[in-house]
C-alpha cells in the first residue's frame, strides 16, 4: 500500500480563529433571517397560510446563510493561508491526506439531518396549505384568457370581467382553469400560485387578512402579451392595461354592495354558453365548389382547413363534421350541417373568440348553404 | 479489457488464431455491448410513448373513448403468433449456424423473413380494416388512435427494417461474409430480432388485453 | 513485468497511418482529439450566439416597459437563448468537447470505441444547430425552451422546426453516450481498474446513462409534439383528448437529468483541477466518484419538481420534495471533499485554479436556492419568477460556464501546446465574476418581490434591481470577449507550454501536448491512483512518450 505522510495533520490556530468568526457571521445571518421584516425581498403578506410560507423561507435562509459562509468562508480562508509562497521549493506538495472517514461521516450525517427536518417542517406547512385548508368557503371560479382573466361567482350569472372581489378574513376556495392555453394565477401578497391548464382544475384555498387591493400576476407563458397579465404593468399612455386585474379585498359591506351591483348587472346575464336559436335554413343544393371559392374569400383569415387544434383565429374547421373526436361543435350542439348553418347565420362568443355573424360576413342563405356543404365535403 | 490484459498464454486455445483474432475478441465485444445499449435507447424511446399512453387512459377519461369499437383481438392474437414463430426460428437459423449447418440455417433464415413480412401484411389488413370499418384514425381518434398508430407504426417499422436487415444478413452470409467464428452481424440480427418481439409483448398487453 | 503483456495484438495495437489531408484530417477526422476541439468551436461559436441573444432580453429589460424589440421578438429571442445554451452550448461543450478530448487520453486509449460514429455524432450537432437558428427566419419557438403546449402548438412553424432540431441533437448525444460508456468499459489501459480511473472519467461513465436514457425519453416527446404541429395527432391539445401535463411530465423526465448532464462533468473538471494546483490528492476520491453516480441516479427521479404548481396531486407533491431534498446530501459531499482538498495545500493562483473556486463559491449558492425551489410551499410563491431564473444561471453559469472555462485554461495547453495569457485570464475571471452576481443575485428577490419570468415589461418598482442586472451582464458580456481574445491570441502567439505545464499526474500530462494522433506509443500499464503528489508516477511503459522513437504497435 502507498505510505502517505499523513502524521503533520494538524489544524492550527488560523483554522479555529477562522472558524470562530465563520459561527459568529453565522449566527449574525441567522438573527437576521430570523428577526428582520422580509419587506425588502417580499410584498407583505396578506392571507393566511401566506405567513406559514415565510417562516418556511426565515428557516430555509437562516441554515442556508450559515452554510454558505462556512463554505465560502473556508474557501477564502484556505485559499489565502494555503497559497504557495515566495520562499516554497518550485516542486512543494501540499499536506498528503486522502481522506477522513470521521470528517465524512459528519459531513454527510449533519447535511442529513438537515434535510430530514426540512422534510418535516416543510411537509407540515404542506399540510397546512394543502390539506388544512377550510374545504368550504367562498367558492370562486377563475378562468384564463389570452390575456386577461373571468371570474364566476356562485350567486351571479355569467362571467365577471372586470376585478376579483372577496370580502376580508373569510375562507376562499379558488378554482382554476384555462379557456385557451396554460396561464397561471399568481398574487404575490398571499404567496401562492395554480397554473391554469385548459381541460384541468385547479384549486388553492386561503383566506385574505388584509383589506387591500393586489395585483394579479401571470407567470406561466401565455402568448404575445403574456407580459402585461400582471395588473401593475402601465400601457404606454400611462392608462391601466385592458388585461390589468386586481384581486381585491373588501370589507364586508363593501363586498356585499359589489357583489350585489353585479348581481344586478348580471341578472340578465346566462350561466350557459350563449347559443341563439335561430330559423332554419334550407341546405339543399348547397354547392360545395361554390362555397370553397367563398371559404378562401371570408373565412380563412380565421379558419385553416386543419384539425381543430391549428388555430388561426378560430379552430381549424376539417373535422367539423366528419371527426368522432369532435362530436359536437363549440356551442355544444351536436356537429350536424344545421347546427353549423345555425352558427354561420348567428355567429357565436365563446371561449376562444368571436365568430362573426351573417351580416358581419356579408353571407346570403344561399352563401350559407354553400359553406356547410363545402365544410360537409372536408374529411 | 479482461481480455486485453491477459497474457498470450491465457488465449493459448485459439493460438492458431494469432493476433487479428484477437482484434477480432476485442472489437466484437465493443459492438456487442454498443449494440445492447443502442437496443436499451430504443426501449426507452417504446416506453416513454408507452407511458404516455397509459398515463392518458388513466387521468379521467371515459375509457374506451366514444367512436371507437373493440379491437380485434383473436386476428392480433394470431399475427402475434406468427411474430413469436418467426422469434423461434431466428433462434434456430442462429443455432444452426454455429454448428455449420448451412442449408438448415437458410431455411430457418428464410422463414424469418418470410414470417416477418407475414406479421407486416397483418398488420397492413388491421390497420385497413381499423380505418374504413371503424372509422379509428391516427389523427381523429383522440389519444387512443394517437397512441396506437404510433406505437404499433413504430413497431412496424422497427419490423420493416428488421426484414430488410435479415436479407442483407442473409445475401451477406451467403457471399461468405460471416464464418464459423466470426459472425458478429448474425449475433447483432438476432438479439434485434427478439428485441422487436419482446417490444410487441408490451403492445399486444397494453392495447388488446387490458 | 514483460511488454509483451500489453501487446496481444488487440484494438489498443491496431493503428491505422495518420490520414494526410486537410479534410481526412480536420474536417470528416476520425480522430477523438479533433472531433472534441470540433465541438468546442462549435460551441463557442453558439455561446456568442446564445450570449448576443442574452444581452438582448438584458436590455429590453433595462426599461420596465421595454421598447428595444417587440414582444414576439423578445418571446423568440429567450426561447432561443434557453434552447440554445443548453443544448448547442454547454452539453455539447462539456460531453462531446471535453469528453471526448480528455476521457480517452485519461484512461490510456488510443481512440474511443466508435471513431466513425463519434465523427456522425459531430456533425449531427452543427447541423442541428444551423437548422434551430434558421426557424428564425420562418418564425422562431415563442414558448419557451419548455416549449409547454398548449402554447407550443399554437405558435408559428418555428416550433416544428425546433422540435426536429433538437430532435437530432438528442440523437447526437444518445450516439456520443454509447460511445462513452462503452469506450469506458473496454478501452481501459491495462491495470486501470474502475477505482483508478480519474474522477473526470467517473463523472463522464455517470452523465452517459443520462445522456442515452433521458435523452431518449425527450426525443418521444419531441416526436409526439412534431406530429401533433404537423399532422394533428392528439397528444397534448386538451379539447382532442390529450393532456398538456403530459407534456411536462416528458420533458422533466429528460430535462431534469440534463441538468445534471450539464453538471457532472464540470464537477469532473473540478476534481481535476483543485488537486493539481493545491499539489494535493483529492480528497475522498471513492466518495466523489460515488456520489455522481448517486447524483445520476436519483436525478431521474425528481423531475415532477418543476410541476408543483401545474395540477399534480398534492400527495404526489411529497415524494418528489423529499427525493429532490436527498440530492443535496451527495452533491454536499462532493462540495465538502474539494474544499477540504484545498485544506493544507500548495494552492498555485492560475486562472484555471480562480474559475475552480468561484465554481465552488457560487455552485454552493445556486444548489442552496435550489433546495429551498424544492420545498413545495415556497415553489408555490416562487415558481415561474425570476427568482427560479437566478437559481439557474447560478448553477449553469456559475457551475457549468465557469466549469467550462476553467477546464479551457487548463486544457488549452494540452490541446495546443501553447499556454493562455494568464494576465488576461485573471480579468476575465474577476470582471465575469464581479458582472455575474450582479445579473444574477438581484434576480432573487426580483422573484420574491413579484417579477414574473418571461416578460418583456415590467412592473416600474423592479427598474432599478433590472438595470442593475443589465449593467452586470454588460461586464459579463465583456469578460467573455477577453476570453476569446485570449484564445486567439494564444493559439499563434501563447507561450510554449511543453507536455506538462501544470505538474499534474493524470496520464494525459505524460504525452506531448499536443498529443500523438496515435496518443500513446505505447500503451502504458497503470499501478495506483493519479494524484499522489508524494509519490512516483504511478504508470510504466511511458519512457518513450517524449523522445522521437517511432510508435510502438504490437509485439512481434
Ligand atoms: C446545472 C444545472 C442545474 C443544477 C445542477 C440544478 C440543481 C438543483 N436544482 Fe435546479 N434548475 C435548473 C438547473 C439546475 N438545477 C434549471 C435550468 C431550472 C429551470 C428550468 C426552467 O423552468 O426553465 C431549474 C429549476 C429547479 C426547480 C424548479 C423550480 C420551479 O420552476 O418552480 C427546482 C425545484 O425543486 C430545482 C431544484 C434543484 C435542486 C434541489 C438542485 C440540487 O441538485 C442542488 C444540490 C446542491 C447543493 C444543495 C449545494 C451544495 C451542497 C451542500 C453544501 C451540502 C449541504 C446542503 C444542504 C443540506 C442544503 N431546480
Ligand atoms: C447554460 C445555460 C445558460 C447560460 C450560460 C446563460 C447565460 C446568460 N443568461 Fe440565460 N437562460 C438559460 C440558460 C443560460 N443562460 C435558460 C435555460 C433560460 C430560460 C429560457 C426560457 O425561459 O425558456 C434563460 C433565461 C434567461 C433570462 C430570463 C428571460 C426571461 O425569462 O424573460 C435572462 C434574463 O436576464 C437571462 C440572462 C442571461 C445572461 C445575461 C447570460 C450571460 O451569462 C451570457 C454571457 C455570454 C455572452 C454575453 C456571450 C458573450 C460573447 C461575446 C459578446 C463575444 C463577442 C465576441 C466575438 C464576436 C468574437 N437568461
Ligand atoms: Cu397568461 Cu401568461
Ligand atoms: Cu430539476
């Protein structure tokens, strides 16, 4: 076996005095962690389990400081003791050790032990926002757009456009969903985020402490103004961006007068997705050729003649009729010729867009009857 | 690298041999392991789509999907035996090719072949009859028609190109390309032709019996 | 100890003549040495590239409502820096470039396993590459390098582009994994036992699994999502019945190993590195070269933590914390022994030696942020800010960069014969660490504070903490062109630096720099470890590495 010369191994003064200033930085690190307001790093807080999360960051800064300026402090201090000097031979070796079963033992069982009471406190908090969470509060629906955000409410009908309003210090149980592609539902005050995925929802529960008004943030990319879907960010006139939505808590009085004015605003307002009825059209002798030509002219600047996914404007139309994946179409009718020539004649707002009506089109019943048969012809 | 760090008197068996067998040892055993891990990468490619799958059918959708009739399990039963045979005489074309038996390794070699281009003309019939009767298609049958058409075409392919491989494998062994001790590309032919096999266990199990 | 020993008339003796000719020589080589200094020009090429694009998004960012490039063209631009860096700048850098210039000399080979292929696995990745920067003339990828649909599939024909592109860089890396692991195997020189084998080498056997495995797993995302863009194959599109999160869940498979695809081998160079300037053997060598494996292996089984906001179940939530949590003990111990390697040395201030420690300095850093990203409740206040943007750059900037430019002063020697200017060396080194945590350490509480990630504008209250950054990557911008200076200079006009400049031990450092095309004369046999500094080399067979006797094949 290779004989090293491991017997000089001593640590020296230098090491327990750097060792000693290394505990005290720490331990001031760790009061500062442990004492300050976190104002300079993060909103104040305003809901509830939004607290538990910065005792969690307090706990994670602290032991994380101390452990950095150890191993930056060791770095430095070795660096500087154990330089080579002017009067070392050109070929002088450093101290021949090849390890230290003991050192490595507690340099794994300590940063092990850490990790377990990570684990621990951060499966509590878990618990607590996840889990421990009031089940039955305000109910609210949040769905995301390209780019802006709808809230439904339990007693409202239809869609609220404007801010979200919950009154202060009651339980809110927030569900989330997307109308186009994933978004992400953010507001930095109450520390908490869901991604919004189209066909998934999901929900966060918490309960708002402080009246105030808070952005709304979205942190998921959304598209071409994914960007200005946090409320804060001015227009270039300085005005608020359409898109810019607060979550706002209100006193109770306050809520109740809101949430009845929409009420009111709203009483006409269908839960269902809008759908017109509509008097019937003849489709007879509709003439596909013919209402190719008219699909290139008026319709494709929206549509593709793709699956339904390649989105234009609107979806892409070749499996209007004809695709088992796509048995109704997005009124929720199912995909027959009339119930198409019914969106043609009246056009439609749902989810994704606006699809214009006859007029708006310029078309003729004739011109509809035409374009269904030409969409009947996509396979 | 065993092999390399022997002594000569440790290879003193193949002696006659000399020094471009030992190349040989060594350079066979490089592919041999290359070849394995190219297989694994290959497996990982069938099961990341084989999860996929799995994962979809089981986050919440109804299951079977609307529109989409049974499988036909008893043809893809049948073609699967004749995917398996064409397993066992590979096996045998091998054997019979370590013991220098030429003519028996060509007819096993030749049923392979044979067996295999059997298994695609199934498949081609299956595939025709999913499309025009029950109306399932690669692109509007939801993840279901996604998810077979690309496994099984993966599948297929795979097949497609093991046929083409095992003629040239064929043409090369009987231009004298392979010996009695050096027959590397037989190995390499056979261990890709039970991999495509063992591949088709995993699909026939997730599309037509569960 | 008879020389016949080695001489079985094996691979190791079988030499084909030096090709004569430019293009046999430095364009279609063969050759493992040419084909890794290939691929680091390459690289480099895309870091200017991946760099320039950067200081873009840095100074759109200067002003909180942007005005430098539209949005759409400040989307394209991170998508492509993201994509870009990782996969045309540091994985091919660090594997294919350093890999392949180091491992086999390392481990007393004359070439890798595959030669032909390690040559397609090449110029695979110039290829792949010209065709991601060209999607920006058809429209670049807007979302992302995650490229998350159901975004991705609604955004221009760039994206397909991008998914083909990376589609063939993966196919690159799978090639170049097989490669390595089974040059590694069987290409050992004789008595180089696996616990003998330098630590660079180690790092390198742990990244190839990840290398074919994961990567392979990213490749069927990638063909399942070329196919849904181009024939409307359901996967991922919700209203068709697919499932975006199943998008994610593929790509975190890979990309959460490539991360550490991207780390292994510079933790690699580092253990090589910190011996040879503290004149020290590395401490705890069997720990260091087990804990990458360690890394490897529970890498794959922590990529749901970049999913902890998307929708998984919140049970599920708690495995994946925890196993992402235990990462941190391994990468611990390695951090732990190379500091402790410096503890009574001989510590030589070259400029490799500098980008070794801010390596450990700032990596400790960027994997401490890491954890607390781990820690699910903090994610959900974190997760999708700038805040995970500063973990990042620590850890692939401050790890990975700096590991790769620490590894470039040290092996430009052996690669050219020619030493680089340590005196621009060490501006380069303080001016990129100086502008580095000035981009990067505010991101931190830009995070925290409520900046979202992928941006163009801004909220007006992060200005300042922004040009700050900006003003920061401007340095950093500007010490990389000393960088480069430097290797143009140094190429032609570097001082010589004769086989073995840094009195390191490793069998590298034992053939002339540069290296034979046939790297040994004879293949040596190996007796111990390399990094004894008290003790004899521990290689025999090396006495006529560094005279003119021609090259030793086989014993006849
Ligand atoms: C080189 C690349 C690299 C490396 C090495 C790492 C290492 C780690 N990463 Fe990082 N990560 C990325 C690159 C990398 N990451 C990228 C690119 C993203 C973003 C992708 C995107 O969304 O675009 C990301 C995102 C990311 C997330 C998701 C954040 C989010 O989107 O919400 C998480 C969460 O868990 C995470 C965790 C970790 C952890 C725990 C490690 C650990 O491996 C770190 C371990 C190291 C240490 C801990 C330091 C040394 C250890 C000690 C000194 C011992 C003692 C310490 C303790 C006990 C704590 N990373
Ligand atoms: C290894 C990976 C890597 C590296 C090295 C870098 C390097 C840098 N990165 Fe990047 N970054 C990523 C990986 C990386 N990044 C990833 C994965 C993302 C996520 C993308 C996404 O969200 O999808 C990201 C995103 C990202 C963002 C967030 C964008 C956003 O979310 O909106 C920012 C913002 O500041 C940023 C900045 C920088 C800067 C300033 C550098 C600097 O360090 C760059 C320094 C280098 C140079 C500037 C080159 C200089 C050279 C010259 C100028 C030489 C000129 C010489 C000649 C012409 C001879 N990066
Ligand atoms: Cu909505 Cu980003
Ligand atoms: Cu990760």
């Amino acid at each position: 076996m290779v004989e090293h010369r491991t017997s000089a191994v001593t640590l020296g003064r230098g090491f327990w005095t750097a060792t000693a200033v290394f505990a005290v930085l720490s331990a001031l690190a760790i009061w500062f962690w442990t004492t300050t307001p976190l104002d300079i790093i993060l909103p104040p807080v305003a809901a509830e389990p939004g607290a538990q999360i910065d005792s969690l960051l307090r706990f994670m800064a602290a032991c994380g400081s101390a452990l950095f300026i150890f191993v930056a402090g060791y770095i430095v201090y070795f660096a500087i003791a154990f330089r080579v000097r002017k009067d070392d031979a050109p070929d002088a070796i450093g101290v021949q050790v090849h390890d230290n079963h003991k050192l490595e033992f507690w340099w794994t069982i300590i940063p092990t032990a850490f990790v377990v009471l990570l684990s621990i406190l951060s499966v509590r908090i878990w618990y607590g926002i996840q889990i421990a969470q009031p089940a039955n509060g305000l109910t609210v629906e949040a769905l995301g757009h390209q780019w802006y955000y709808t809230f439904r409410y339990p007693q409202i009908h239809g869609e609220i456009t404007d801010e979200m309003h919950v009154p202060v210090n009651q339980p809110v149980v927030l569900n989330v969903t997307s109308a186009d592609v994933i978004h992400s539902f953010w507001v930095p005050a109450f520390r908490l985020k869901a991604d919004m995925v189209p066909g998934l929802i999901n929900t966060i529960r918490f309960t708002p402490t402080k009246v105030g008004r808070y952005p709304i943030v979205c942190t998921e990319f959304c598209g071409t103004r994914h960007g200005e879907m946090d409320a804060e960010i001015p227009t270039e006139n300085g005005k608020p961006n359409p898109g810019a939505q607060y979550f706002v808590v209100d006193t109770p009085a306050n809520f109740e007068k809101w949430y009845h004015g929409w009420q009111v605003k709203n009483a006409n307002a269908s839960d269902a997705l809008p759908t017109v009825s509509t008097g019937a059209i003849s489709l007879a002798g509709g003439d596909a050729k013919a209402g190719g030509a008219l699909f290139a002219q008026k319709c494709s600047a929206c549509h593709a003649v793709g699956p339904f996914s390649q989105r234009i404007v609107g979806p892409g139309l070749k499996g209007v009729l004809h695709d088992p994946a796509h048995p109704n179409l997005v009124d929720g009718d199912p995909a027959t010729p009339e119930n198409v020539a019914k969106i043609l004649q009246n056009g439609y707002k749902g989810d994704i867009g606006v699809m214009p009506n006859e007029a708006a089109n310029g078309l003729s019943d004739k011109d509809i009857a035409n374009l269904v048969a030409y969409l009947s012809s996509l396979k | 690298m065993a092999v390399a760090t022997l002594p000569h008197g440790a290879t003193a068996g193949h002696a006659d041999h000399g020094e471009v067998d030992q190349l040989y040892v060594e350079t066979r055993a490089l592919r041999l392991q290359g070849f394995l891990l190219f297989l694994i990468s290959d497996c990982v490619l069938f099961s990341s789509f084989i999860f996929a799958y799995l994962y979809m059918r089981n986050s919440g959708q109804s299951w079977p999907p609307p529109g989409i009739n049974h499988l036909d399990v008893a043809f893809a039963a049948l073609n699967s035996v004749v995917l398996f045979g064409s397993g066992a005489t590979m096996h045998y074309a091998l054997e019979n090719w370590k013991h220098n038996n030429f003519g028996r390794y060509a007819f096993f070699m030749i049923a392979t072949i044979v067996l295999g281009i059997l298994f695609l003309s199934g498949q081609a019939y299956e595939y025709t009859n999913l499309y025009f009767k029950e109306h399932v298609s690669w692109a509007g049958s939801g993840i279901f028609g996604a998810s077979f058409f690309t496994l099984t075409g993966m599948h297929g392919f795979h097949v497609t190109v093991g046929v083409i491989y095992l003629t040239v494998l064929f043409l090369q062994s009987v231009h004298g390309v392979y010996t009695k001790d050096k027959y590397f590309g037989l190995t390499a032919g056979t261990l890709y032709w039970h991999f495509v096999d063992v591949i088709w266990v995993a699909l026939f199990t997730i599309f037509y019996l569960i | 100890m008879s020389t016949t020993v080695e001489h079985a008339g094996g691979i190791a003796d079988h030499i084909h003549p030096e090709p004569q000719g430019f293009i046999r020589r430095y364009v279609f080589s063969l050759d493992h040495k040419i084909i890794g200094i290939q691929y680091l020009i390459t690289g480099f090429v895309f870091l200017v590239l991946a760099g320039l694009l950067a200081e873009v998004i840095r100074t759109q960012l200067l002003h909180a409502n942007g005005g430098f490039v539209s949005n759409d063209t400040y989307n394209e631009v991170y998508t492509m820096h993201g994509s870009a860096m990782v996969w045309l700048v540091i994985i091919p850098l660090i594997t294919g470039g350093f890999g392949n210039i180091i491992m086999p000399l390392q481990i007393g080979a004359r070439d890798v396993a595959f030669p032909w292929l390690n040559m397609l696995s090449f110029w695979i990745f110039p290829v792949a590459g010209l065709m991601l920067f060209s999607s920006f003339l058809i429209g670049a990828p807007v979302a992302g390098w995650t490229e998350y649909p159901p975004m991705s599939l609604q955004a221009g024909p760039g994206t397909s582009m991008w998914a083909a592109a990376i589609f063939l860089v993966g196919v690159s890396s799978t090639l170049t994994g097989i490669n390595f692991v089974v040059t590694m195997f069987q290409m050992r020189a004789p008595g180089m036992t696996f616990t003998r084998m330098p630590l660079f080498c180690w790092a390198q056997l742990a990244t190839a699994p990840l290398l074919m495995i994961a990567t392979t797993a990213l490749a069927a995302a990638l063909a399942a999502l070329f196919m849904e863009r181009q024939f409307g194959v359901p996967f991922f599109d919700p209203t068709k019945g697919g499932s975006p999160l199943m998008w994610q869940h593929m790509f975190w498979f890979y990309s959460h190993p490539a991360v550490y695809i991207m780390i292994l081998p510079a933790f690699g160079m580092i253990s090589e590195i910190i011996p040879t300037f503290s004149r020290k053997p590395i401490f705890g060598y069997k720990m260091i070269a087990f804990s990458s494996m360690a890394i490897a292996l529970a890498g794959m089984m922590v990529w749901a933590h970049h999913m902890f906001t998307s929708g998984l179940a919140p049970y599920l939530q708690l495995p994946f914390m925890i196993l992402t949590f235990t990462i941190a003990i391994p990468t611990g111990v390695k951090i732990f022994s190379w500091v402790a390697t410096l503890w009574g040395g001989k510590i030589h201030y070259t400029t490799s030696m500098l980008f070794a420690l801010g390596f450990l300095a700032l990596f400790t850093l960027g994997g401490i942020t890491g954890v607390f990203l781990a820690a699910v409740p903090f994610d959900l206040h974190v997760h999708g800010t700038y805040f995970v943007v500063a973990h990042f750059h620590y850890v692939l900037v401050g790890g990975s960069l700096m590991g790769v430019f620490a590894g470039m002063y040290y092996y430009f020697p052996k690669m050219t014969g020619r030493l680089m200017s340590e005196k621009l060396g060490k501006w380069h080194f303080w001016l990129f660490f100086i502008g580095f945590n000035g981009t990067f350490l505010p991101q931190h509480w830009l995070g925290m504070l409520g900046m979202p990630r992928r941006v163009p504008v801004y909220d007006p209250q992060f200005q300042f903490w922004n040009d700050v950054s900006t003003f920061g990557s401007y340095v950093m911008t500007f010490s990389i062109l000393l960088f480069f200076i430097n290797v143009l200079v140094s190429i032609r006009n570097g001082k010589k630096s004769g086989p073995n400049p840094w009195g390191a031990r490793t069998l590298e450092w034992q053939i002339p720099s540069p290296p034979h095309y046939y790297n040994f004369k004879n293949i040596p046999t190996v007796y111990g470890l390399p990094y004894d500094f008290s003790q004899p080399l521990p290689y025999k067979g090396l006495e006529e590495e560094l005279t003119d006797s021609p090259v030793h094949v086989g014993a006849h």
